[in-house]
C-alpha cells in the first residue's frame, strides 16, 4: 500500500504539520486577545503566514474572535490597499449575515458583489468601488474611516493581518503610513503587521520621524532548535512507516540549517527516494538533494533579476566567503570587487531586500542558507 508523503509543500500548513511553533501560537493569541498590535517578522518562508492563519484560527474557534487577513504583496497603487482591505473586512463578515447586513450601513467605499463561479458551482465575493468620486489617499482614508465606525458599533473581538506590510514603501507615497496609523490607532481591534523585508518593515516601526513610531510591539519568529527538528523528522517518518537514519537528518538539518521551509522540503524529497523494504542511504539522499535543489533554481534565478552586477559579485562573494570585513582592500581584491562605494551601494540594496544580513557575530552572510549553496556551486 503506497503511503502518503507526511511533509507538506504547502504555503498555508496545517496544525500537524507545524514542528512545534507552540509558545509563538500562545504569544500571538495573548497578544490579541489583549488588543496588542505586533510586527512580526522573519526570513523568507519561515512559515509566518502558516503560523498566523493557525493563530486566526485558533482566536475564532476557541475565543469567538471575527478575523481578516489581507496581503499586500504586489500591490500597485493607494486604491489597491484600499480595495484589498475592503475585501477582506467583507470575507471576514460573510459567515455571519447579520454583521455582514449591519457593515452595509458603515462601508461606504466599497460595496460587496458575488460572482457565479467558472464551473457554476458557486459564486465568489468580490468589491466594487462606490461612485463617490474618490481616489488616492482620501478613498484609502475613507476606506479605514468606515471600518473604525463599524468596528465602534459593534461589540465584536477583532484581529486584523496586514501581510507583507513593507510593500506599502513601494509605492512611494509616504502619507500612506500617516493615514493606516492616524485610523489604526483608534480602532477597536489588534493589528498583526507581518513581512519578510525586515529591515523595509522594521524601519516604518523604528524611525523616530514615521508614523508607525513605537506604535506596535516587534516579534521576531526564529529558527527552531535543531533538537526540535530532528524528533519531528523522525516521528514524521516513523509515522509513515519509514525508518530514516539519524546520520540522514543530520544532513538534512546541515543543508537546511533549520530553516523550517527547506527542512520540510527536503525531508519530502528523501521521503520520495524510499521504497519497500529499503532503508534510505547517502546515494539516495545525494538524488533527493539534487531534485530538491532543481526544484529551487527556478525562484533562485528569479530572485538575481533586476541586481546590478556589482550586487551580484557581492552576493557571490558572500555566498563563497562570509565576512566581517568586507570593505577592506584584501577581500575585495580577493572576490573582484571594484570600489568601496560599490560594495556600499550593493549592502544596502541586497540588506533591503533581506538577501543578506549581519549575523550574531557582525558577520555578513546570505540570508538564505540554500540559495547560498546554491549560488555558491553556480
């Protein structure tokens, strides 16, 4: 009988799925509770958007809260977070038709419409802009100027996502952060502030001069103790019927230093190499690794788009030789790197980009510790 893989690919995991998270799910469930308002933040694929759909979840079925979740990520203009917000203040309402009826009275910008499936099955929620003429900053002010009214009217427990928050930077509008705080700050509700760009993000919460200023508290989601690891993988594959010897996860968590997405990943390829009566050995995980790592390049190619080439020399020389001194003449002439302004100007592009980062120890490293494998051997 062929047995499921027990490791998901999943961006959105389920609670089983999760090697422990459990202080972080009590934390984010006392914090909202409380009304707090919290940035959190990590790398890439650190399972923050997992963890916070469990925490929503968990805040509706065992503490009655209503909440919404909405993601910035590649949105193009102040209209289009105005309309992300409006639609998911509407899917959060939905289930409940009498709250759903009474936000008609309060939500003025935009408007719900359903829309019949492609297959007819169904129909799906959709918004529509009201015709009041409004645009920019004043419809996305409107927009939160409704949602405070409604959420004063109503005696309901409310906590609201706002994912990769940072992107709002990229829109260059700077009055769009004096608008959310002025409103945010008045509402009846607790804001988590999530993204992966942590210095983009952490910046709108830090400047003295931002709106943001001190207005939320910060909590930054880490890697998992590699002990934790190495129970969870073997009881995953024990469950499942595998047997994978402790020197093969060891080398899982080499390769993955812990990184929660790449040690799922790669523990699902390895799962994939077993067959009947066979015990996984280095050749076996030697083919998972490669597919595991091809599985990657794609995205791995995409995110060198758009670097200049001194960004990329620099990024190289990283991934080959991390370094607390990257500016002196020695390491440079070593990796073929031009001028001092260069590098500069290549820290702080890949830093924003949260490509790379000091470590505990002012060490510079790439973020990534499989992209860097990966770069490094490209």
């Amino acid at each position: 009988m062929q047995v499921s893989n027990p490791f998901t690919l999943k961006v959105i995991a389920s609670p089983e799925s999760f090697c422990n998270r459990t202080r972080e799910q009590k934390d984010l469930v006392s914090y909202a509770k409380s009304g707090t308002n919290l940035v959190l933040y990590s790398p890439r694929r650190y399972g923050k958007t997992s963890l916070i759909r469990l925490v929503q979840k968990r805040l509706k079925d065992d503490h009655g809260f209503l909440t919404s979740y909405t993601d910035f990520f590649a949105i193009t203009s102040i209209e289009d977070i105005a309309q992300r917000i409006a639609m998911s203040i509407y899917k959060m309402l939905e289930p409940n038709q009498g709250l759903f009826k009474k936000s008609l009275k309060f939500l003025q910008t935009f408007r719900p419409s359903f829309q019949p499936t492609a297959d007819g099955s169904g129909f799906n929620l959709t918004v529509q802009q009201v015709s009041t003429g409004l645009s920019g900053i004043d419809l996305l002010e409107k927009t939160m100027e409704d949602l405070g009214m409604f959420l004063e009217a109503t005696n309901v427990l409310v906590q609201i996502t706002f994912d990769e928050f940072q992107e709002i930077t990229e829109l260059k509008a700077p009055e769009i952060e004096g608008v959310l705080r002025k409103h945010i700050q008045e509402h009846r509700a607790s804001y988590f502030f999530v993204g992966s760009r942590r210095r983009v993000l952490l910046n709108i919460f830090v400047q003295q001069k931002r709106p943001f200023y001190q207005s939320a508290l910060t909590y930054q989601l880490k890697k998992l103790p590699r002990e934790d690891f190495k129970i969870f993988l073997r009881d995953k594959f024990f469950q499942a019927g595998r047997e994978c010897p402790q020197a093969i996860i060891d080398s899982i968590l080499d390769i993955s230093s812990c990184h929660p997405y790449y040690t799922q990943k790669l523990a699902f390829f390895i799962f994939q190499s077993f067959h009947e009566d066979h015990t996984i050995n280095d050749d076996d995980f030697q083919k998972a690794f490669r597919e595991f790592l091809e599985a990657e390049s794609m995205i791995f190619e995409f995110m060198l788009q758009g670097l200049s080439p001194r960004q990329i020399a620099f990024l190289k020389a990283l991934s080959r030789e991390p370094s607390s001194s990257v500016l002196s003449g020695k390491y440079m002439q070593k990796h073929g790197l031009k001028s001092i302004g260069g590098v500069q100007s290549a820290i702080k592009r890949l830093e924003s980009l949260d490509f790379i980062e000091k470590d505990d120890n002012q060490v510079w490293c790439v973020v990534d510790p499989v992209f860097g494998r990966w770069f490094k051997a490209r």
